[in-house]
C-alpha cells in the first residue's frame, strides 16, 4: 500500500490524526492538523489536474476550514 492510499484509509476511518508524529505528545491544535492532512491530500491527488493551485493551497491554509 502507498503512503498516499494508507493517509487516506486513515482520513476516511475518522483516524486522520494518527498520522501526527507522536513525539508531540498531543501538544498541538488538533483542527490545524487536520487541515494540513486534508491539504496534503488534496495535493497528492495521481492527476495534476485535480490537484489544487498554490493559491489555493494557501487560501485552504490560511482558512478556519476547507
């Protein structure tokens, strides 16, 4: 299994934050994570074309939610 495929099994089970490097210990906020998984994926997407803009990469990130 890729990783792409396995980040994603883990999005859609509700499991998207165990992709979070345990050393943080869950000192982080956990909605920010979130963002940045869904971003990630987004980006990783096999064709180009259905892959976000920077711009909007940045608007995504810069939002309260996607």
């Amino acid at each position: 299994m890729k990783l792409q495929d396995y980040a994603q099994k883990l999005q859609s089970e509700g499991k998207a934050l165990d992709m979070v490097d345990g050393s943080l210990d869950e000192q982080f906020p956990s909605d920010e994570a979130l963002r940045c998984i869904r971003v990630g994926l987004q980006c990783t997407l096999e064709h180009p074309r259905d892959r976000p803009t920077m711009c909007s990469v940045l608007k995504m990130l810069n939002r309260d939610a996607i």
